[in-house]
C-alpha cells in the first residue's frame, strides 16, 4: 500500500508559504494592499506578523497534507490519473470545488469585495496547482 510522502507534503506547504508572501508581498503585494483596503502606517513590526505567519504555515502544512491523502485515492481514478499532471488536475477540482465555493460566500452574503475575493482565488488557483504538482511528482 503506498503512503504519503511526507517530504512532498514539506516541501509543498513551505512552497505554499513563500508564493502566499510573494503574492501578498513583493509581486502584488501593493495591488493586496488596495484591494483590502489596508493602509500602512509605517509602524508595523515583524514580530507582530509572527504570530499569523505560524498559523499560516501550519494551515498551508494541513492542506498539503489533506491534498496528499486524497491524491493517494484519487491517483487510481480514470477521472485524475498518476504523474504531476494528475496532481495538478486534482488540485483544481479541490479548489474549484471547494475553495472557490466556499469563499464565495463571503462575497455574496458578506458584502466582501468582489475583486479580492478574485484576487485570493486566484493565488489559491496557483498555490494548490503548484502543491499538487509536488505532491504528484514524489
């Protein structure tokens, strides 16, 4: 019976974490800013964001993790099939099914903005793509 790599699973959820801090940092980080309505004041500490930035690498170490027992079943289906590219095609069945829907909620009864809303998913559209092409290629 194969197991989950949990090497894969690592190496997914840091690469995970580092695209999060590229998108809400250096690459679009200022387009983030705009889109949530967030105001730097120039006072804002590292040692403040520690704190978010742990739950944030453990959270991205639970997807990673769930996203690989689930590619262990899925691997066998017609549906997804083994290699990077089933990885990758199951990973956006997971975001679209699941991601995408369940946030969108916030837009619709929530009042959230709709372009951050798409901004997010499509950072998650990106960061799922890429853990499933790590998960599958182990």
């Amino acid at each position: 019976m194969a197991s989950i790599n949990l090497l894969a699973v690592t190496v997914a959820a840091l690469t995970a974490f580092v695209l999060g801090f590229l998108f809400h940092g250096p690459v679009s980080g200022k387009l983030w800013m705009k889109l949530a309505n967030i105001h730097p004041t120039g006072d804002e500490k590292f040692k403040d964001m520690v704190p978010q930035m742990l739950w944030n690498l453990l959270v991205q170490f639970v997807t990673a993790f769930v996203l690989a027992v689930i590619y262990l079943f899925a691997s066998s289906s017609p549906y997804i099939g083994k290699g990077i590219c089933g990885g990758m095609i199951l990973a956006v069945w997971i975001w679209a099914g699941f991601l995408v829907t369940s946030s969108s909620i916030e837009v619709i009864w929530m009042g959230r903005n709709y372009k951050l809303w798409l901004f997010e998913v499509v950072c998650s559209l990106i960061v799922m793509v890429t853990m499933g092409a790590i998960i599958a290629a182990w």
